[in-house]
C-alpha cells in the first residue's frame, strides 16, 4: 500500500522539522511556509480531511487544538495572535490528502 507523504512523516519515513511528538500526534514545520511561524499539525493516523471525521475522532480532533494552543504559546505568539486553518477540499486548496491543521503567524496575516 502506498503511503501519503504526512504518513510517510509521522513514520519517520520522510524528514521533516518536527517541533512536537506524541503518541497520537506529529507537528513540523511547513516545507513552504506562508508567514514567518508555519506548523503542520496532524494526527499520526490517516484521515483524509475533515470530511472523513468520525464521533469517535472527536478527543484527537481537540488534541491537535491544545497541540496548536501549546506551540503558540512556545513560539511566543499567543498573545500577539495567530491563525489556525483546515484546508478541505479542492477549491480550499487542499494539496494533502492527510489531515493537518496550519499554525500560521508571526506577522499580521492577510485575510483571503
Ligand atoms: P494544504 O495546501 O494541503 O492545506 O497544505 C499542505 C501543506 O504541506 C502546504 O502548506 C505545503 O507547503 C506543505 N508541504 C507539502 N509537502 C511538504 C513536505 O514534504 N514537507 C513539509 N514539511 N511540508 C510540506
Ligand atoms: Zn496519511
């Protein structure tokens, strides 16, 4: 079975910058980051997007959001602001089919 490329990184398979692990969670940074902080938070199971969610998903759904809470603290931008965003779908511009929540900030950020 091929893996998709956030499997292959939760997996070790691929590098990537990881900032945190836990069992159920992998955060890194993003390889073209679109504002000076831009993490990549995912749970190490595959879930297409957040479409695929299911009730029983719901504890890990909250995690990658106190994941995020934590390294907006770590990287010092709690306070100053940032922005969290799943992209769904083709017109979101989803390019990986693997859930993951940006963690983007670090500078003002341009709405749409
Ligand atoms: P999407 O557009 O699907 O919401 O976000 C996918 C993100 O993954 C993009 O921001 C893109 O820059 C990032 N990305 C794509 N390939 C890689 C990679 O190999 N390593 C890392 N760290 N990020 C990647
Ligand atoms: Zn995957």
């Amino acid at each position: 079975m091929n893996e998709c490329l956030f499997c292959k990184i939760a997996n070790k398979k691929e590098l990537a910058d990881v900032v945190f692990e836990s069992n159920k969670i992998v955060a890194f940074k993003d390889i073209y980051p679109k504002a000076p902080i831009h993490l990549l938070i995912i749970p190490k199971k595959h879930i297409p997007s957040v479409n695929y969610l299911k009730k029983g998903d719901k504890d890990l759904v909250g995690e990658l959001f106190l994941v995020a809470q934590g390294l907006a603290k770590e990287y010092k931008i709690d306070k100053i602001g940032y922005r969290l965003i799943f992209n769904v779908g083709k017109d979101a511009g989803q390019t990986v089919d693997h859930l993951h929540l940006h963690l983007l900030g670090g500078k003002k950020l341009p709405w749409a």
